[in-house]
C-alpha cells in the first residue's frame, strides 16, 4: 500500500524508505569518483610529452627498422621489395656479400670492448676512492677528471688525431724525449691503433663513472667501517668485505651502461683510425652507418642492428645475472 510522505514522495509500506541521509551520501559520492579519476589521470597527463617523445623517436622508429630489415630497402629507388628473412639470413650465411663484413666489425666490437670495459670499471672506481680522501685541492682534481666528458666525441677524437700523428703528434715527440721509440703509427697500425682508441676513451669518459662510485661510496655508512676496523680488519678487508658489497648496485649500473656505450663505438673509430689499418677498428655500428647510408642497403643494414641488439640483450641478462641479489642458503631451503 503507498502512502504520501512528509517530503511528498509515494512510500511503499514494506519497502524501506530512503532517507536523506542515505540521498546525501549517494550525492557524495559523485565527486568522490570525480577526485579518484582525476587522481588517476594526473600522473598520466604530466607523462604524456615524455610518452609522446618516446614513442615518435623511440618506439615507431624500432617497429619501422623491423619493417625495412624485411625489405630491400633502397631509399634512392621507388620500389622496395619485400624479402622477408633474407637479410638476417645472409647475416649467418657464409660466402654472403656482408657475411665476412658483418662478422668482421662485430670482432672488432668485442675487443673494443673487452678492453675497455675493465678499464672503464676498475680506474674509476680508483679515482674515486682517492676523491673521498680529504687533502688540499680535491675539489679541483674532481672537475679536472670530470672536465674531458663535457666535450664531444668530435672534438676529443680530432684532437687525439692530432696529437697521436705519426709525424706531427705531440705523443711521439715526448715519447722521443723521454728515450722512448717515437715512429709509433697509433692510427695506422695495429695493436697500436687499440690501444689509441681504448686510451682516449677511458680518459675521455672515466670521469662519469667516477662521478657515479663517488656517489655511491657517500651512501656507504660510516658505521660499517668503524666496526670493520674494530674487528680488526685492514683498508683491503674493508673493501672487499665492505665497500665492494655496498657498491654492489652501482657497480651493476656502471658494468650495464659501460657494455653498452663500448658496444655502440662510432665516433673514435670514425674519426681517429676511419676504421683502419683496413677493417681492423671498423666496429659494428660503424660496418652499420657504412651499409645503410654510404651502401643504400638500409633493410640489411637494420639487420645488422637487430642482431647486434640481440647480443646486447643476452649481455645485459647476464650481467644481471651475475650482479643479483642472492637468497640466503637457509632460506633458499626453506
């Protein structure tokens, strides 16, 4: 049976009657929602030129690379022929036109970067050990180490050319004055060639890894220190069993980004040896450049990127691999 209410609205007896109580909470509700939305929107909206940017330059240029390494890709001609695999195909087929090429740059990758790598590890991390002593003109000994990243690979790689000449270098004449040989093609001759390129680019660039330990060391606590000492341990017990577990994190950092800027070597090559004596220096971004844009052969030489990021992919794996954080063997069982 309905009955008029107070409020002029028709009640059914029985039923409950919604009070306004309950109507202002649903009426709250309304904007609650709104402020969650919004809350969840925010974030969103002051990412959207970082997303933008990265998928104009990053995520559409690497999906558009796989769709012209499937092609025969000429930018100077209208047709471009789908091939499908035969590019990576030639890549591992021996007797192939870029199979000796390829191979031959990614050798001379690996042993740029098997010996620069340690390098690029282990003088760092010393500088910055001894940039965490206190004595007269620190401050200025770290931006002298610093100073040579904020210069670019053109200027550094000419200015070496320079002064690595077998003829007008400045090296070889002090290298004659100190008794030294001093007729040493850096630039045209092997080994000297890598160790030119290896030498300018730990001088170049170890002082980001430096800045980086440095930070790192400054979070260490003093406190572990203080009771390593008090346990007896020396300044080499210290680091091995206190500064090397603390830099564990960074020094994954470094190795990771160190692979990576050492794998990727162009400029150096480039610019100081042109990829000689022959292809010996000729690394695998330069054989890269060199078939895409000299060549015109862009699908193989997107290829050739895809293969080298392969390898890149399976280093980084393993390097976080090695540097993971491993379980307790108690706990492991358990």
């Amino acid at each position: 049976m309905a009955t008029r209410t107070d409020e002029g609205v028709l009640s059914v007896k029985g039923a409950p009657r919604a009070s306004g109580h309950t109507r202002r909470r649903g009426a709250e509700r309304t904007p609650r929602r709104q402020t969650r939305q919004q809350a969840v929107a925010t974030p969103w909206l002051f990412l959207s030129p970082y997303l933008l940017l990265f998928g104009s330059f990053v995520i559409v240029p690497a999906v558009f690379g796989v769709w012209i390494s499937l092609h025969a890709w000429d930018y100077t001609l209208p047709l471009k022929p789908f091939v499908g695999l035969n590019n990576y195909i030639d890549l591992f087929q021996p007797g192939s036109t870029v199979f000796a090429t390829f191979w031959g740059s990614m050798r001379a990758t690996g042993i740029f970067t098997i010996l620069s790598v340690p390098l690029l590890l282990v003088v760092p991390l010393a500088v910055a050990l001894l940039m965490t002593k206190k004595f007269p003109g620190r401050d200025f000994l770290r931006a002298i180490y610093f100073a040579p990243y904020v210069l670019g690979v053109a200027v550094v790689a000419v200015l070496w050319r320079y002064l690595l000449d077998n003829n007008i270098g400045l090296v070889n004449h002090y290298l004659g004055v100190l008794g030294l040989p001093d007729d040493t093609a850096w630039t045209t001759s092997t080994p000297a060639a890598w160790i030119a390129l290896v030498g300018v680019t730990v001088w170049w660039t170890l002082g980001f890894n430096a800045v980086i330990y440095l930070a790192g060391l400054q979070d260490i606590p003093v406190e572990l220190y203080e009771a390593a000492r008090v346990d007896g341990a020396g300044p080499v017990m210290q680091f091995i069993h206190v500064t090397l577990p603390g830099l564990k994190p960074i020094l994954s950092f470094i190795t990771i980004i160190t692979l990576l800027a050492s794998a990727n070597m162009f400029g150096q090559s480039y610019l100081m040896t042109q990829g000689g004596p022959g292809r010996e220096t000729r690394t695998a971004i330069y054989q890269i450049a060199d078939t895409g844009l000299r060549n015109f052969q862009m699908g193989s030489a997107a290829a050739m990127s895809y293969v080298l990021t392969v390898f890149l992919m399976a280093i980084s794996v393993f390097v976080f691999w090695i540097f993971r954080e491993k379980k307790p063997q108690k706990e492991a069982q358990s």
